[in-house]
C-alpha cells in the first residue's frame, strides 16, 4: 500500500477488553498517587479518561502496519480526546478506526487518525520524517494557535523515573522506540524516550487540580507533543484557567514538550 492510499481508509473494529487491575497500571504510569485510593484502589476504583487513548492505539498499529510507511520510524505528534461518558471500572469497549487524512509536508508526512466509540473519541497525529512529496495535499496551513499560559501560573512538577518507559508500554504503547536503543538511535534519539501519551496522561492528570477537578472529570483535551522527555527527566506542567478551558503547556530539561495544551473538565 502507497501513503496517497491511506487517506479515508477505514480500519475496522476491535474490542479492547480491561480489568480494574489494568486501569489501576496505567494510573500508576502516569503518576497517580498511593494516597488517591480511587485512581489505585478497587473499592472505589474511577478510570482515569486518558486511559482511553492507550486502548485506541490498535487503530495506529493497524495503520503502521499496511506497508505504507515503517513504523519504527514513525512519531506521536499530537493527541486529542473527547470523552461521551465515564469509563467503566472494566469491561470491553468497541471501537471502530479509520484514516482520516494524510498530508504531504514535502520533507515529512503527517497521517490523521480517528477511533470512536460510544465512550470517546480519540485523534491521532503521526508525523513521518523524509516521507514527503509523494503528490498529496499538504493539508490545512497552521491553525490559530492557544495562548501560551500567561501571568498568575498554576505549576506542578512531576519526577520521571529512568524505568518509566519500560512501565508505561505495559498499558498497550508498544512502539520500540521507547524500550530498543538502536530504534532510538535510528529516529535520531540518544537512548529511549518516554511515549508521548505518558508526558499527556502525566498532564492530564495533574493540570485538574488548576480547574479545581478530579482528573476524572475530564471531558476534552488536545496537544501537540512538541518534544520528547527523556526518561528521568522532571516535567513541568504551567496552567491558567481561561473561561471552561485550561491553557497548559509542559517543559522538561528546558524543552517545552507539550504545546497548546487546553482541557476542559466537568463542573
């Protein structure tokens, strides 16, 4: 299969089934504390929402693996989510994926992909280097970006272990880029690096306490992952409520890794 084939290609259905003991890893991953017994704890379990974007990853698997591109070198560039109802402490979720677009940035590609189901919603933006002018449409220009965060500041750093990726592939991530030293090298990292959807998951988490929320509470979010953080390093996430919305961007090692970050979670 050619890139220009892709571009509307639907990817059929999977269910993805979960147990409160698979809700609780992923909560664990991205930082969830001891203390918050509802996040780790089965008595009173609550999936955390961005859990939903690691059970849609089948759909970018499924995508990687036609033959239009190499997978192993292929890059998470920005995630959405749009949550219809609470997950399930467990159970199995359906959902249905397709190629939504692919456009050629003439040194680079970027493939759009969506999966549905009756809970969520979730985009995702893969960027492939050196794959470009193929002919395709280069896609829309650059939308208006979200104001960076500005002035009085909600802040939280979250500490990374150097383990963390070997941690957080157990939720589904899969790509070796985070877990093989030569796969790293090959797409131009010194060593593994943290998956982009843990730096979100980590964000998502933490930036509720700026809307004065519990995480799960979310109902959107949407960010360009605009830089890896390397295992170890700290994550900084700067917030600022404006109207519905929380702004946020996240910087780790003096790199912003998240851009035009903005959430928004249930009164």
């Amino acid at each position: 299969m050619q890139l220009n084939e892709l571009a509307g290609l639907d990817l059929g259905s999977h269910d993805a089934a979960y147990r409160t003991s698979d809700a609780i890893l992923y909560a664990l991953a991205v930082g969830a504390p001891a203390s918050q017994l509802d996040l780790v704890y089965e008595r009173d379990l609550r999936v955390l929402p961005t859990y939903a974007c690691a059970l849609g990853l089948w759909a970018v698997e499924k995508a990687g693996d036609l033959g239009a591109y190499d997978r192993k070198r292929s890059l998470h560039a920005s995630q959405s989510l749009v949550m219809h109802h609470p997950m399930p402490r467990e159970g199995t979720i359906a959902m249905r994926g397709r190629v939504e677009s692919v456009w050629d940035k003439g040194k680079a590609t970027i493939v759009n992909l969506a999966v549905e189901s009756e809970a969520f919603t979730a985009n995702y933006t893969i960027f492939l280097p050196g794959l470009g002018n193929w002919g395709g449409s280069p896609g829309p220009g650059a939308g208006t970006s979200e104001p960076a965060p500005t002035g009085a500041l909600w802040r939280s750093t979250s500490k990374t272990s150097p383990e963390l990726p070997a941690l957080y592939r157990l939720t589904g991530d899969l790509h070796p880029i985070h877990i093989d030293p030569e796969v790293a090298r090959a797409n131009g990292f010194d060593r593994p690096i943290l998956h982009g959807l843990c730096t979100l998951g980590i964000a998502a988490r933490t930036v509720a306490d700026a809307a004065r929320a519990h995480p799960c509470s979310l109902r959107m979010i949407k960010a360009r992952l605009s830089a890896p953080v390397m295992p170890g390093d700290t994550i900084v996430v700067s917030a600022q409520s404006v109207g519905d919305k929380v702004l946020f961007e996240a910087s780790a090692n003096d790199r912003t890794v998240l851009k035009d970050g903005h959430a928004i979670f249930a009164p």
